[in-house]
C-alpha cells in the first residue's frame, strides 16, 4: 500500500478549509477545500483527535475538480468530545490548510 507522487510545478499554491465549528457527535459536518492552483488537484486530509493522535480511518485523500472539493468528518456517536484538528495538503505542491470542530 504506499504510493509515491513525483510532480514539479512552477506554480504556488495556497489552500483554504472551511466549515463548522461544532457539531453533535455522530453528525457529519462538511469542510470546503479550495486551491488556489487550477486543474485536478490530489488532496491529502488527515483527522486528528483532540488528544493529538491521528485518526487513519477518518483520513483520506480527495479529487478536486477545478481546485474545489468538499471533507465529510464521519464522527461517531462514541468518539471522544473535544476540539478535533483538520489538516488538508495539497499532494503536489505540499500547501496546506487547517481548521478546528468541537465535537460535543
């Protein structure tokens, strides 16, 4: 399973992530992703619990279309309430992007 993405681009790139807050546990709030670049874009989107640690199987990776894309957070009704932190990288050009939600 790993994979290597080679790519060389003259252009920067700068990233944008929006979306609520907070939200209920066990709801699945929506975050807008947006690229500055054109053209399909490979975005990288890792979930991080409110005590720090990773959350692999709420990460994944993302195709945009025109620099746009939308993160669902599949938050469970047994997932610890806290601040959850949201980091989105752009593959190629190594941008990112990070917001919060609080889940209660």
């Amino acid at each position: 399973g790993d994979a290597l993405v080679l790519g060389l681009s003259l252009a920067e790139n700068a990233l944008t992530l929006s979306g609520p807050s907070a939200a209920r546990l066990g709801e699945h709030p929506e975050f807008a992703v947006g690229s500055a670049g054109e053209g399909r874009r490979l975005f990288r989107c890792q979930v991080f619990a409110p005590d720090g640690t990773m959350l692999p199987a709420y990460s994944k990776n993302i195709l945009a279309e025109g620099g746009r894309a939308t993160f669902t957070l599949p938050s469970a009704l047994n997932d610890a309430p806290g601040a959850y932190t949201l980091r989105v990288a752009d593959v190629l050009t190594g941008a990112t992007a990070s917001a919060k939600v609080t889940l209660k």
